[in-house]
C-alpha cells in the first residue's frame, strides 16, 4: 500500500512539473547594454513579435516557433515591433471569440529603468449571460507594477476593433 501511495505521489509530481509548460523567456537584446539605458519589456503569449527595428528576431525570440511570454531587455528610446497577434478573448459567460491579425506594427517610446507589459486588452461588461458596453478590443502597454488588461490602466493602447 505504501508504494502504491509513493508511486502516486511521484507521478503526480512529475505531471505538475511538466504541465508547469515553458518558462518565460529572458532575452537580452544588447548583453553590453547597462541597465540604466535599457528598458524591460515583458511581450505576452499572444504577441508573436517578427521584427524589432527591422531586426529579424523571430528565430532568436522564439526558439522552434514556439509562442510564450517573453521578457526582452531592450535599449531605451524609440522602438518599432512588427507582430503578429493570436488571442482568445472572453466575450461573456460561456463564448469566447478568437482574434487574428498578421503584419501588425507598435511603436512605442521606452524609457529606460522601466518595466513594461505588451498584451492584447478587452473591454466587454458581462452580467450572467448578457453582455453590456461597446466590447471593444485592442493592443496595450502597461507599467509592469500596474493592474494589466484593461485599457484604462494602460500607459498606451490602440483600439484594434469591436468583438
């Protein structure tokens, strides 16, 4: 009885550690770049970014083409990420509607010393099964202390459509 308990404990551990799924990934863009001028940016599983400044980074930031959350440190200033987003929003109770949107372009101005968060946002009022306000969704940019998913919390955000 005793091993059959042991056993049950290890294969549980061992399922916990590999559901657990793939660790963010930590990418530095300039490993000379002091932490005073570079700006940590944190890209969300949806966002598959394809370029940053016209530098092909799809095969350095995703290993395999595999999506996940990625955590880039980043020269300070000026940034342009081509992307493309893939995400699953939560339109009311019990529907969800899938978002696809290929070649898209964020520009942003990073400051150094920051931590910022890059995720797609929905703006849906659910009550039960009915569904409120104007279930707009978009792309946003929130400090990496601050509450994510809401646009109104975002330091920058684009309105990419009506769900």
């Amino acid at each position: 009885m005793k091993k059959i308990i042991c056993s049950i404990i290890i294969v549980s551990a061992a399922l916990l550690v590999l559901g657990c799924g793939t660790p963010p990934g930590k990418i530095v863009f300039d490993p000379n770049l002091p932490e005073d001028s570079a700006a940590v940016v944190i890209l969300s599983d949806e966002i598959f970014v394809l370029q940053y400044n016209g530098i092909d980074v799809n095969e350095n930031w995703y290993p395999k083409s595999k999506r996940r959350e990625n955590k880039v440190t980043l020269p300070a200033g000026p940034t342009v990420l081509n992307f493309n987003l893939s995400a699953t929003v939560q339109t009311g109770r019990n529907s969800f509607a899938n978002i696809a949107r290929q070649n898209m372009e964020l520009r942003f101005n990073f400051e150094a010393g920051e931590t910022y968060y890059v995720g797609v946002y929905a703006n849906i009022t659910t009550f039960g099964y009915l569904v409120f306000g104007d279930r707009k969704f978009g792309i946003g940019i929130w400090n990496g202390t601050t509450d994510r998913g809401g646009k109104d919390a975002a330091v920058k955000y684009w309105e990419l459509g009506t769900l």
